[in-house]
C-alpha cells in the first residue's frame, strides 16, 4: 500500500518503520521537509518526505498521528480525500479538537475519507515492537468505515500485532481513547512502566 504518515513523531515513526519493512511505500507528510522529527525514517526502505498535500496525494492510506488540535490546520492541507482510507491514531484525553469530541469525528464531519480509529490504545514502544514472549499483543479499532477497518486490520497484522479486535462503531471511538487512557494509567500514573500491553485471553 501506499500510505502517508502525517505526524512522523513516536507513533507515526514507529509504524511507517514497521510498514516499510513489510514492503508498504511510505510516503513521509511534513511541514518542512528539510527539517522535522523522525527525519531518519528516511534510512528505512521505500520511505520518501512530501509536503502533506504531496504525501496524501501519492496515498491511498493515510496515518493521522499528529498532537490532537492541529487536525483543522491537517485537515486544510489534506486536498480531495473522497474514499481514501484516513486512521485515526490520535488520543484527546488531554486536549480535544473543540467543538469535536476526539479527531475522529472531526474528520467524520468535515471529509468524505472512510475513517478508522486504531494504533491510539498503547504505547509507541509497543507499535514499534509488539511481541511479548513470542506472541504478537492485541491493536483495537472503532468507527463506521468497514473498508477502513478491513486496511487497519491488515496494517496491524503487518506491524506485529497478533489481532485487531473490533470496539465497535463510531459510538465506541470515545471509549477506545478512555481504553487509551487506562493504559496511560497503568503504565504511567500507577508505574507499572511502559512495558506493558493489553491482550484478550479466551477459554
Ligand atoms: N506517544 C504514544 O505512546 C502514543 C500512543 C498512542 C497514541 N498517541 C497519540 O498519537 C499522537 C502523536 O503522538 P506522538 O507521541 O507520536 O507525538 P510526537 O512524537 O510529539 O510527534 C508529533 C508529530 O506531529 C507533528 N505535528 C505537530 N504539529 C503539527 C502541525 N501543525 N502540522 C503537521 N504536523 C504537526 C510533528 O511534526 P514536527 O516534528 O514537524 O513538529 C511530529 O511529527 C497524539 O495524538 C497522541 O495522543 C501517542
């Protein structure tokens, strides 16, 4: 797939690494090209830097991962994404797109794309590397856009996650950055280290 990462900071860098070693294009959106955090992805295979409207126009992917309030300024530079596939990475516990609720439903109301939340519910370390003691960790994804759950699942598989497991609807978007926030919680608050990840267990 050709996929742009808009937000090459912890998390967009984790996973454009993983995706290139999977043989994805990666196509890098930044403000300045010559200058922007994770400017060593470019080492990794078939990564290459663009402005945003660049990156999004070479894509049929596209990796939200940015600070969650610089979605309006992202969203003006998107250009044309009718149809495309937009993931959601970003967490609003902190600061929320006002008047929106989370960038989800920001892009929900102001694009046509097929929208996805996913790669928002655990730490950058755990995306760069998710296999504890041999087995891949669990990713969750929420949202309307069965076409964009369908590539979010496929990417997650890609980056080493053992399954992606469905939240649910655009309804379920709010609760999977409150899931967010409990692994925030325990990594962080209660000090449990950022060495730790969620996964379903069945019997
Ligand atoms: N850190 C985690 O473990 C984690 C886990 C799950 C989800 N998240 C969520 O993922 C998002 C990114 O977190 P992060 O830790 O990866 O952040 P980060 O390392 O600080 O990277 C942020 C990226 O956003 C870019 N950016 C900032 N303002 C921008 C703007 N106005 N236009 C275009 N690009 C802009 C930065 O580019 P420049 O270098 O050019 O400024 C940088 O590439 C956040 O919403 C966070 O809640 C984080």
């Amino acid at each position: 797939m050709n996929i742009a990462i808009i937000g090459t900071g912890n998390v967009g860098g984790a996973l454009a690494t993983n995706w290139s070693k999977k043989g994805h294009t990666i196509n890098l959106g930044v403000q300045n090209v010559s200058s922007f955090k994770g400017i060593e992805l470019l080492k990794n295979n078939n990564t290459k830097v663009f402005s945003i409207s660049e990156a999004v126009a070479k894509s049929e992917v596209i990796l939200i991962a940015v600070p969650p309030t610089v979605i309006f300024e992202i969203i003006e530079q998107l250009g044309d994404v009718s149809g495309k596939i937009i993931i959601d990475a970003t967490n609003s516990v902190r600061q929320a797109p006002d008047p929106y609720k989370t960038v989800y439903h920001c892009l929900a109301d102001k694009t046509k794309a097929e929208i996805v939340k996913c790669f928002n519910s655990t730490g950058f370390e755990n995306m760069l590397n998710p296999v504890y003691n041999g087995e891949g960790i669990d990713m969750f994804m929420a949202g309307d856009s069965e076409k964009a759950k369908s590539v979010a699942t496929q990417l997650a598989l890609d980056a080493g996650f053992g399954s992606c497991l469905d939240f649910g609807k655009a309804d379920k978007v709010e609760l999977l950055e409150k899931f967010a926030l409990s692994w925030i919680n325990l990594a962080i608050m209660q000090g449990q280290g950022r060495n730790i990840a969620f996964k379903v267990v069945r019997r």
